[in-house]
C-alpha cells in the first residue's frame, strides 16, 4: 500500500525539505502520533527496509469493517489513521494544505461499522 500522497514530493508543511517514507518514521512531528500507533498495535517482527513500520500495520488490516472493531484493531486503527492525517497534512506547505472537517478517527470507525436496518418493504 502506498502511504506517502504526493509524488513529486514537496517540502513539507514546516518547510522541511521534501519528506521521503523514510523521514517520516524518524519526523519529530510525527513521533508521537507513531509511538501512539505502534503502541497500539504492539510488537513488530523484524523490518526489512524499504518497508517501514505503517507498510506492516497496513498489511495486517482486517478485511472487513468490523474486524477493525475487535481486538487491539479498536485501538490500532485510529491510531493509523491519526498518523496518516498528519502525514497528509504535514507533505501540503502550509499555502497549498486546504483543511477539510473529517471526522475523529474513533467516530469514523463508528460510522463504518453501524448497521442500518433496510425499510420494510
């Protein structure tokens, strides 16, 4: 799965010079959105490089909607999606990042996994 949203890469939103996958393992302003992450998920097998550790927890996803609301998933995924919102937000400079209102990662799951009744028809 690809993570990092921009190709050709751009310095970033603190005009860091352009952030490779790489940079962002090791980013300050992401440090603690990551512990948070791994934290949750817990630990990792040894990383062969090029992968980093968002490309395993990727990879491990659940399949379904609900997957993602059993076991350490109920707390792994809004961590994921906590540090993807910021890579995205962090890989715009400050002048091109257009902010959209998205739900918190914990209400997003949410949404996902309510089951609406169909009418009766």
């Amino acid at each position: 799965m690809q993570w990092l949203p921009l190709y050709p890469l751009q310095d970033y939103h603190y005009g860091a010079p352009a952030a490779t996958r790489e940079h962002y393992t090791i980013c300050s302003l992401l440090q603690q959105h990551l512990q948070k992450l791994l934290d949750a998920f817990g630990s990792l097998p040894n990383i062969v490089s090029p992968q980093q550790p968002i490309d395993h927890i990727q990879n491990r996803l659940p399949r379904s909607e609900v997957g993602l609301t059993l076991g350490k998933w109920e707390s792994t995924s809004p961590a994921l999606l906590h540090v993807l919102r910021e890579i995205d937000r962090l890989s715009h400079t400050a002048d091109t990042y257009i902010y959209v209102e998205q739900p918190a990662p914990e209400k997003a799951l949410q949404a996902a996994t309510t089951i609406i009744s169909p009418p009766n028809i």
